[in-house]
C-alpha cells in the first residue's frame, strides 16, 4: 500500500504501474477487495488454510493474466475477438458432447492437464466480438448491425443455459447487452424488445426454464413454503444477514456461518458470511469498494480513444456490476437464486481468472496511446 | 436521386457513448441503491428478528434428568438404589457396513428380532452421530465378553445408564412398588418439563406415592449446536437436584422372617406399631420380581405373572378384601358392653345353632354340636358363634357398625401407598345406598361372626387390631418414617398422626375384652392355644375363619373334600405385649383353613422376631 502512499515515491512508483500499464485505482481496489475476499475465505471455510493458499495461488495467476491481458494493445483485441469467440463457441459445443458432468450440470472440459469451463471465455469473448462488429459501424446501430449482434450474443446464451448454467447465461447474455446499449440502440427498439420479452415471459417459463429454475423464482417469492427444501438457502442467508446487524457479529464469530447453516458459504453465499460477522457498515464498505471500481471503469470508457475500447470497457464494468448486484440481490432474497459468485471473493478459480482479466482488457483499453496522451 | 450516406462522426458517437454511460451509472446507483435499502431493513429494521431466529438455530435446551432418591428400611437396609445398566449402543456415522456390523455382533451376543425392529425404529428417527441402543441390561459376562472385542467393530458402544434397581429383587415387592418407563398415561398425569429427560416414573405402591419427593428437579443444560445438530459445547448449565431419599418403617429382617412364615401360601400380613402407626411388615404373597418391571417386563413372564392362579401381582395387604370371620367378635363383644346391651357373665347356652324369634331359618356355629354354656369370655376364647348370635340380635346393626367405624372398619386407613381399598362396613344406611333396600335382621347376625356382606383389607384389620390394643386410639399407618433431602442434607420426619380416637365408657369393658383375648392364646381351650407353647410374652389375639363360598342350610363343610382353592381363607389378629403394646399384626392366609393353624403361627414367628429378635 505504501506504494501509492508514499509522497517521495509517489511518482516512481507510478512511472511503474504505467509501464506495466496497469491502473493504479482499479489495481489498489482490486488489491483491498482481494484481501478482504481472503479474510472471509478464511472465515466462511473454517479456518481452511490450504483452501486459502489454493485461492492465494490462483489469486496470483489472475493478477499475472491481468497483467499480460493490460499489455495487449486494443487493435490486436480487437482482431482477435472473432477468433476467440468462434473457438469458444466450438468449445461450448464440445462441451455439450464430450464434457464431464458436474453438479448435475455439463459445464466442464477436461483437456488433461486442466480442466475449465468454455462458458468463461465467452464472458469476455461476447462483448469483444460484439465492440469489434459494431465500432467500425455507423452509431447508434441500425437493424442489421442489431440482428447481427443479437445473433452473436444469443448463440453462446442458448449453449450456456442449456448446460445448464442460468447465472453464466445472464453474465455473457449482460456483456453483450450492455455493448449494444451503449453503442446506441433505441430506446424505441428497447421498449419494444422489452415488451415482446415479456409478452412471451408465459412461454419463456414453460419452455425454456428447468424444474429446479422455476422453483428457484417460486422460492424467491415465497421461501417459507419449503423451509428445508428450496428455502432453506434464502432462510438461512438472510437470518445470517439479518443478525449481524449494524456493526456484525464480528470476524470468525458468526454463528450461522461457523456452524454450518449457511450452504454453499464459501462460494455463492460469502456475502450472508460477511454480513453476519461485518454487519451493515462492513456491508455498506464492501459495496462501495465495488461501486468505485464500476464507476473507474465507467470513467474509463467514457475517456478511451475509440468506440471499441468505449464499448468493450464500459460493457465489462457494467458486467461486473451485474456480478455485484445478482449475487447481493440473490443472498438477501430480491433476486432468485443463480449461480453467480460475489466477485472476487468467492471461492472458485475460474470466475476470478477471467473477472482479472477482464480489468486486463480495461487496463489495456486505458493504456491505449491516444487515451494516455 | 440522394441516397441518404452515414458517415462515422466520432465526436457524436463518443457523445453518444458517453451519454449511455452516464444513463447507466445512474442505473447502476438506483439498483445498488435497492440492495443497501434491503440491508438496511434486514440488518438494521429487523435485526431483533433475525437475531432471535439466528440463536434459535444454534442454541438447543436439554435436559439433564435427577438421580431418584434411595429408598431404605427402617435399619438403613438398601430396598431400592441406582445401579448402572449396561447397553449395547451403536453410533450410525461410525459404522461402514450395517448389515455386516449386525451380524458380526451376533457372534458375541444375542439380541432378539424385538431389539432389531427397535434399533431399526430408532435409527431412522435419531441422528446419524446420536447413538442408538441395540440390546439393553447386559449382564457382566456379556459386558465383559464385549469389551474384549470391541477393536473388532467400528460405532459400537457400551454405555451405562442409571437404572432403578431392586436389591433384594422380590422382597417386600408389594410395600415398595416399582417403577416402570414413562407411558402415554403418564405423560398426561405429569409435568412435562421436569420430566424432559427422565425414563421412567413410578407405577405402584411408595414409588408411585412419593414420586414427586423420589423424582428430584430437571436440570439443564444450554448447548450450542451446528446445523446438523452436533452439540458443540455447552453454554450454560443448571445442574440437577437429586431425589429426596425414603427411610421406611418398614423392617426389612422383619419382613423377610413374615414373607418366609408363608411359605407356598398365599396371604397377607400387615404389622404395625400401635404407638404411632408405622408399618413393620407389610406383605403379600406370593411375590414377584420388581426388576422384571423397569425395563419393560417381556410378554412371556408377564403373561405368566398375570395368569398365575395365586396372582402374585395382586397386592392383598391394601386391595384384598376379605370377609373378617370371628376376628370382628372382640370388637362387637366391645360394642355390645359399650352399650350396656349385654352383662359380660350372662350366659348364652350354644346348642350348634340359632334361630331368630318367629324363623324357621337355622343360623349354624362352626362347632357340630354346640358350646354348650357361653359367657363373652368363653365365646371369645372358644369363638362361638350362636353366642355372638345373640349379642348381634340384641345389639342391633346401627350400634355394632357405629362402633366398628370409630376403629376403621369400611374407610381407608390412607396409608401413604397407591391400591388401598376401604372394605364394607355393613349398615342400613351402607345397604340403602348401594343396593337401595332394607336391611334384614338375619344379616345383622351374619354381620355379627363376621361374615356377610362385611369386607376388611389386611392393613385395615391391623390397623384396627392396633387402636383396639390402645383402648381405641387409632394412628394413620404409615411406610415412611423420614425423608432426606440429598441436597440440603435436611431429614425430615413425617408426621404421626391420630386417625381417630375412641372414648371408652368404662376403662373394665375393654380390660375384658383384652383379657378374653389373651385367653384366646393363653388359654387353655383358646382358639390359638397351640401358638402358646414357649411364648415368652402376653399376647392377645384372636382367629378367624372366613368362608370363600356360602354353604347351603343342611350341608356340611368338610376340609378334606373341598378343593384347596375353594377352603375357608384362615384370619388371626393380635397384638403384644398385652397391656404395652409394641406391635399388632394381621394374617390372612387364603384358602388356609381355620385361622388357628394356618395364620396364627405366623403372626408368633413375625412377634417373636421383633420382640425378641428370633428370626
């Protein structure tokens, strides 16, 4: 920390960061938020030392991916976003044929000597394909350019969900969105695509959404109707949110956490942890580290040189939004229950390899030579 | 013809741009907006809920179950105690193979398709870290046999539990009563909370009556526990108050020496101090094993014990009752000079039977033959019947059932036990009431020997037999001599109690009636005189005969011919020292004949171990 702190350093160490081109803001954020996510690992697995090192390990190959992604320019991004894109689709598609199963869904590709889930290329991929079509376009987009991207996006979704991996689907689905939303579509078009969502939401529920989905949202509105069953997860998490009250039950000292009637504590639940033990201050603290890092990226976008880094920046800091807001909204009982981990806490290797290297292409967006000059 | 060209315009597409990132950062902070308002209200509006609902989740209430109290007799003798009981527990979590676990065990110890069924109930019930038994009460070799080879098996316990135990198994079972496990009557009958934890409860006699002093306070205990259930530690514990412990007036020796007097007969016998009403002996026999009980009595021996034809189980000390036969004469003979209806040396001359005046109907005397010339002190000594007769028909039934209540015939001495029954004390009013007629003068004079409609329990008869001895000062007999608070080391001593207090007349009345008694003995033609021979103290006493079936006008009763179950039930009442009483004992001994020979030798085995310390 003294890194930046430091007033006689101060520059030195910034000529340093530019020349790795990472972003001094997004990076000390990163930095406290990833020790904060230790600390709470540390609680919510009980005291698991070797799980914490196996975070820590990941931890440090997300931030070297980060930094290497920040060090590839914008225009060879760009070029290669249809490639990674059309290799993640084909991956999808292996997936759905040779992939292993795993917590009854087929999300994983074993190549050997690792073993990852295609679905995460694609959170970066969709809205890298999607900025690269639509900045060399006329904004805002026109129909064909809407169809086009609309395509795009919803091939991978449709992989996705089918896997299925509701959460993934909405985190690539969002990416896409967003760079279509900032490139301009209308608001008429909007309305309109918003009103045909809902019109066919009757279908959509029938057709599209799994069993285990619709009890989800059914859950959701009415927990108590299944205490021990599909309610027992949003019981459980909002009484451990709730008892913390305004200042927590203090580090390694809640009870819902350390006894074991959060599940899933350590992963999609680490927020019902952090609200038990950090209460209402902690909690208002954490999101506003995220809100800071939304809005650098926001800032980031707004300033970058040319509308691809505009898009692709502004649509992944919007992403990570949806990752904040989805996983909060689904830990405190306003949004069902999807699979989607709270950024950088969460355990779970993937998610935090690509949401790094997702500030790699931020960081690589603001380090463009026209944005620095 | 103008075709209309787009041109890229970068400053308007990055105003553009920038115009839907601002739209978006508003969005983005009226949504992050929405989550902190939600944590503001679970967090903060309605913590106290939350709160609540988070401890109740982890913290759990147990019960810690009281030790019963001890019960001893009068000398400290151990009668009912604790004793660990072994079981054979399983711990599900621990056991990789059931099946083969089972029938691995099976080589080392026998259990029963009952005690799998239960194991099976249980395990689907509790948890898979709550140990659940598998056989209950082993004996020590199986203990043993196990212990040797339980590295063998993976989960599987044996653990003790505090169990009542009886230590002399079948002795004095009917003065004690037993405890058995707590069943759904129970539950209803008692506080459920102080009997959160605890097994079983008393079912009869002083384990039943003194339940509340025998079964102590709950503790508890407050533990934390994790969402499996799994106590993690304890936080807070109110430890349990032990049972009071019971010190009897009961004399276990004496008790022991009346229950082996009985032989293979069955009976009762009931002695009791007259100077304060504690019971010595209090016996039914035959006896039975109590322990049996505590653990759920097998369905074998209790069919045996229920279909016994001597019913073991039925406690006829306080439930039995029994026509009292000529042992109720000295107390009509009492009433009779009371009432100043009869001068103790009129004579009535016994030719074998009576007749009332204007009756062809012939009331027999037991003796074929007659008495002949009958004073009160003969027909006393000699039991004559035609005597009392004649004393009933002038008496009259209001004087003689007057009299009889003030010594406690027809009423329950309330002794402090469970199952006592009253008797019958024959009246008008008695025959009004239940059977809605008038009384007939012939059953005035089968009242008069006895018989009739008229009904003793054994504690009863010695009870009265007692406060006849005491010129009509009659006690509430009591099992219970003191109580000792484990906790406080506090003893406490209950209560003697008069029950009733008969004033005499005239001091001479009964000095005859005593003296008459102790001719019964003493005497040479008294109807116990075989007992007399050796006996190294005055004792009053008098035998009894009561009929278990009615024998028609012009039929004989021959011993010899008639089935045992079906022979006269054989009655002795007494008391001795005569004069300064020490002890009063009643005998009935079903189906034993005449009360000379079958009851009146044990009462003087029973009397010569207390006064004289022979067993």
């Amino acid at each position: 920390m003294s890194l930046f702190i430091d007033s006689t350093g101060f520059s030195y160490s910034r000529r340093i960061l530019d020349a790795l081109r990472v972003d001094p803001v997004l990076m000390l954020m990163l930095c406290i938020l990833s020790i904060f996510g230790m600390m709470l690992l540390y609680s919510a697995s009980g005291s698991n030392v070797d799980l914490m090192l196996r975070q820590l390990t990941r931890l440090t190959m997300a931030l070297v991916l980060l930094v290497a992604v920040a060090n590839i320019p914008p225009r060879v991004l760009k070029k290669i976003s249809i490639w990674l894109y059309m290799g993640g689709v084909i991956l999808l598609v292996a997936v759905m044929v040779y992939g292993e199963i795993g917590k009854g869904a087929q999300r994983w590709l074993d190549l050997g000597f690792i073993r990852f889930q295609p679905s995460e290329i694609l959170k970066l991929a969709v809205p890298m394909v999607v900025a690269s079509y639509l900045a060399d376009r006329v904004l805002p987009v026109g129909w064909k350019e809407l169809v086009v991207s609309v395509l795009l996006v919803s091939v991978p979704v449709l992989l996705i969900a089918r896997q299925p991996d509701l959460g993934t689907a909405i985190l690539v689905g969002s990416a896409g969105f967003f760079v279509l939303f900032l490139a301009g579509v209308r608001w008429k078009i909007m309305l309109s695509l918003g009103v045909l969502l809902s019109l066919m939401a009757p279908l959509l529920w029938k057709v599209a959404l799994r069993d285990y989905q619709r009890d989800r949202i059914l859950t959701l509105l009415n927990p108590e109707s299944d205490p021990l069953g599909s309610g027992y997860h949003i019981i459980q998490s909002k009484i451990a949110i709730g008892s913390g009250g305004v200042y927590g039950k203090g580090w390694l000292n809640g009870t819902q956490s350390q006894l074991d009637f959060i599940p899933e504590r350590s992963t999609d639940f680490i927020f019902s942890v952090f609200g038990e033990e950090f209460g209402f201050f902690g909690s208002i603290l954490l999101i506003f580290l995220y809100l800071i890092i939304i809005y650098r990226g926001l800032y980031i976008a707004a300033h970058a040189p040319e509308n691809f880094g505009r898009l692709l920046a502004g649509a992944l800091s919007l992403t990570f939004f949806v990752y904040v807001f989805v996983n909060t909204g689904m830990v405190t009982g306003l949004l069902p229950v999807v699979g989607v981990p709270l950024p950088l806490i969460s355990y779970g290797g993937t998610s935090m390899v690509t949401l790094m290297m997702g500030f790699g292409l931020i960081m690589s967006i603001r380090s463009s030579k026209r944005y620095l000059g | 013809m103008f075709k209309r060209v787009y041109l890229k315009d970068d400053f308007l597409e990055s105003r553009l741009i920038r115009r839907r990132l601002i739209v978006s950062a508003g969005i983005v902070l009226v949504l992050i907006g929405i989550v902190v308002a939600r944590l503001y209200v679970l967090q903060i509006v309605d913590y106290e809920h939350f709160s609540t609902l988070s401890d109740s989740n982890r913290i759990r209430i147990r019960a810690l179950p009281p030790t019963r109290g001890l019960i001893y007799d009068r000398n400290g003798v151990v009668m009912a105690n604790n004793l660990p009981a072994y079981r054979l527990e399983i711990v599900r979590e621990q056991v990789e193979d059931m099946d083969e676990t089972l029938s691995r065990l099976k080589h080392y110890i026998a259990y029963t398709d009952q005690d799998l069924d239960r194991f099976q109930l249980l395990s689907r019930r509790r948890r898979p870290f709550e140990s659940i038994p598998l056989r209950l009460n082993l004996n020590d070799e199986e203990v043993a046999r196990l212990a040797v080879n339980l590295h063998k098996f993976s989960g599987v316990e044996i653990n003790a539990r505090l169990t009542r135990n009886y230590p002399k198994g079948s002795h004095a079972v009917h003065a004690l009563g037993y405890v058995g496990r707590i069943d759904v009557d129970d539950l209803s009958r008692v506080d459920e909370i102080s009997y959160a934890g605890t097994s079983h409860i008393g079912k009869l006699g002083l384990e039943k009556y003194y339940e509340t002093e025998l079964h102590g306070t709950v503790g508890v205990q407050q533990v934390e526990v994790n969402a499996k259930g799994r106590t993690l530690r304890v936080l807070n514990e109110t430890p349990p108050i032990p049972g009071k412990n019971l010190h009897l007036t009961i004399d276990s020796k004496l008790q022991e020496v009346a229950e082996q007097s009985f032989g293979e007969e069955s009976g009762a016998l009931v002695a009791i101090n007259p100077n304060n009403g504690e019971i010595l002996a209090l016996v039914s026999m035959p006896i039975f094993d109590p322990n049996l009980f505590v653990n759920g009595v097998s369905y074998e021996n209790y069919n045996e014990l229920r279909d016994s034809p001597s019913r073991p189980l039925f406690n006829r000390a306080l439930s039995g009752q029994y026509p009292p036969g000529s042992t109720a004469k000295p107390f009509f003979a009492l009433a009779a000079l009371e009432a100043n209806v009869i001068d103790k040396d009129n004579t009535v001359t016994c030719k074998g039977f009576y007749r009332l005046p204007n009756e062809e109907r012939k009331f027999r005397d037991w003796k074929k033959g007659g008495h002949g010339e009958m004073n009160m002190k003969n027909a006393i000594t000699q039991s004559c019947d035609v005597y009392f007769y004649d004393l009933s028909y002038r008496l009259g039934i209001d004087k003689m059932s007057a009299l009889l209540e003030q010594f406690g015939f027809g009423q329950k001495t309330n002794i402090d036990s469970t199952g006592e029954r009253a008797g019958i004390l024959p009246s008008r009013e008695w025959k009004r009431k239940t059977e809605g007629i008038m009384w007939f003068p012939g059953e005035t004079l089968n009242t008069g020997i006895g018989q009739g409609a008229f009904l003793v329990t054994p504690l009863q008869l010695a009870n009265s037999i007692a406060a006849l001895s005491l010129k009509g000062k009659r006690y509430r007999p009591r099992l219970v001599r003191s109580i000792k608070d484990n906790n406080t080391e506090e003893l406490l001593e209950t209560r003697v109690e008069i029950a009733g207090q008969y004033q005499l007349s005239k001091e001479s009345n009964w000095t005859h009636i005593q003296d008459s008694m102790i001719n019964v003995v003493h005497g040479l033609r008294g109807t116990a005189a075989r007992i007399s021979r050796g006996l190294k103290y005055k004792m009053a006493g008098k035998t009894g005969t009561s009929q278990v079936f009615g024998i028609a006008q012009d039929e004989e009763y021959d011993a010899e011919t008639i089935a045992k179950n079906l022979r006269d039930h054989g009655l002795f009442i007494s008391y001795a020292p005569a004069g300064k009483p020490r002890i009063a004992v009643a005998v009935i001994v079903e189906n034993g004949g005449h009360g000379s020979s079958s009851a009146a030798p044990i009462a003087r085995k029973v009397m010569d171990a207390y006064l004289l310390g022979k067993s």
